[in-house]
C-alpha cells in the first residue's frame, strides 16, 4: 500500500511538470503570434523640446528586430520620410544584436547614434529597416509645415 502512494505522487508530480510545460509552451506560441499580428507605428519613443525650440526625436531599435527582417515581418522602427529643423537632434538606440544602416548612419549593435543638424539639406539613402530599403531625411531651415513630418 505504501509503495502504491509514493507511485502515485511521482505520478502526479510528472504529471504537473507536463501540464507547466504544455503551458509555458502555449504562452510562448501565443505571445510569438500576437507580437506578429499586431501592426506598429514608428516606435518613436520621445520627442523633447529645449528653450530654443531645438527638438530631440529618439528611437530605439529593439532586440529581436534583424531576426524578424529576416522572417520577412515588416517593422515600423521610424518614418521612411522624416523632416526636422537645423538645431534639431535624432537619437537612435540599438538595442538589437545586428547593425542597422539608416541613410548615413550605420547604428552598430549596442551603440546609439546622435546627430544634431546644423545646416539644411536632404540626406537619401539606404534604410535597412524599411521594406523599400530607403530613407529620406529632410532638414529645413525654420519651421516646418505639418502635414510633411
């Protein structure tokens, strides 16, 4: 009798083990899914104003980012156009484990990027973010009209 309840706690304990697992896998399949079928924005993650009226746009590459480029997942990490003023700054993070080349800026992995515009002009290139694979960079002297950003 006694061997026959120590068995049925071994039992019953594999049997919980299975059902963590059997679960952890669930919660894993599900979070894979909804992080793939949720649409995203450009994750721009703030926009500071100085006295100046100089603005600093940040962005963050997230960690996963190359691997679902890869999968062929479309990412939204930033505009294909961006428009910004001379005194303005953009600040990219590189959270991800490759660099990415955003117009003439390569991002290495790890690193964050800072540039502050100081006379206008256009910078068009290689985006490796974007499906189209390109980016435009506009900087204006002044203000800038609002449905160009």
């Amino acid at each position: 009798m006694i061997e026959s309840s120590v068995v049925s706690k071994q039992r019953s304990k594999w049997h919980y083990v299975g059902l963590l697992g059997a679960l952890a896998i669930v919660a894993v399949a599900a979070g894979w899914l909804v992080g793939s079928l949720v649409p995203d924005g450009p994750s721009i993650e703030t926009v500071a104003s100085t006295t100046d009226g100089a603005r600093t746009f940040t962005y963050r590459i997230p960690n996963g980012t190359a691997e679902r480029i890869t999968r062929g997942q479309e990412v939204n990490i930033l505009p294909s156009e961006l428009h910004v003023r001379v005194g303005d700054t953009i600040v990219i993070h590189n959270d991800d484990a490759l660099g990415q080349t955003i117009g003439p800026f390569y991002v290495e992995s790890g690193t964050t990027v800072r540039q502050t515009f100081s006379s206008p002009t256009v910078y068009t290139g290689l985006c490796t973010l974007h499906t189209n694979k390109t980016i435009k960079i506009v900087v204006a002297q002044g203000d800038i009209v609002e449905e160009e950003r």
